[in-house]
C-alpha cells in the first residue's frame, strides 16, 4: 500500500515528537511533581513488581482515565500542562501512549525510554505488587 508505514517506522516518527526520559530523569522528574503512570499489563505487574508512587491504568483506559476535562478521569489528572511519564515494560507501548496523550492536548506527556525494565536494571526503586484481593470476608 502506498502511504503506509511499517510499525517501526512509526514509532520512530511519535518518538521524534516526544522528549523522552532515561529513567534517572524520569526519577527526578517524579519528584519534581511529574506523574508516573505504569501502563503494564497485570501479569506483567504481579511478576516484577510497582514503582512507588506511580499510578496504575491499563492502556485500554489511559486516555480516558488522564483526559483532565474528561467525566472517567483520575483525580490526579489535573491539567493539560501537566508533566506525565508513561512507563510501559521495555518502552514501545508507552511511546504511542504518550502520543496519543499529545492528541488529548496533554502537550508534556512523554515516556520512559527502555520501561520498567531498564527503570529496575539502574537500581531504582521497585515494590512488590499490593495485594489486589482485598481484605478477606467475615
């Protein structure tokens, strides 16, 4: 087909378009108030574990869920000019993410370059999961 790009191709125009973190910079951009949103999948979660602090929403609900004018959306999404870090497993699905936040007008939205992988590989903090079972029943 003409016009069509190949996957890679693609993720290498969004990237171009996004200012993408290492994960010592997305550290400190967390603590400069940016907001780290995990978009891993739960297996992938439960297996290796939650970096503190960050927020959990499954791809299929993140845009949704950060729209900050949206009716589903999280408490924490506050505003388009709000610093946000998709972190995904090794840094593929996050970079479309982030992209597609950018059509939201969340203009700073950006990811982790290498995800959750390469966020654990230089030492930084990891948790286990939290039970998501609740407390047991009387």
């Amino acid at each position: 087909m003409s016009g069509s790009l190949s996957i890679d191709e693609h993720l290498a125009r969004v990237r171009a378009g996004l200012d993408r973190l290492g994960p010592q910079e997305a550290y400190a951009a967390a603590a400069d108030g940016a907001l780290l949103v995990d978009i891993r999948y739960a297996e992938l979660r439960e297996r290796d574990g939650l970096i503190p602090g960050a927020l959990v929403i499954e791809r299929n609900e993140l845009e949704w869920r950060l729209d900050p004018v949206g009716s589903h959306r999280v408490p924490q999404a506050t505003d388009h000019d709000q610093r946000i870090v998709v972190i995904c497993n090794e840094g593929y699905a996050s970079s479309l993410a982030a992209a597609s936040l950018h059509q939201l007008g969340l203009h700073r939205a950006t990811d982790l370059i290498g995800g959750f992988q390469a966020w654990r590989a230089v030492g930084l903090p990891v948790s286990a999961p939290q039970d998501r079972a609740g407390p047991a029943l009387p």
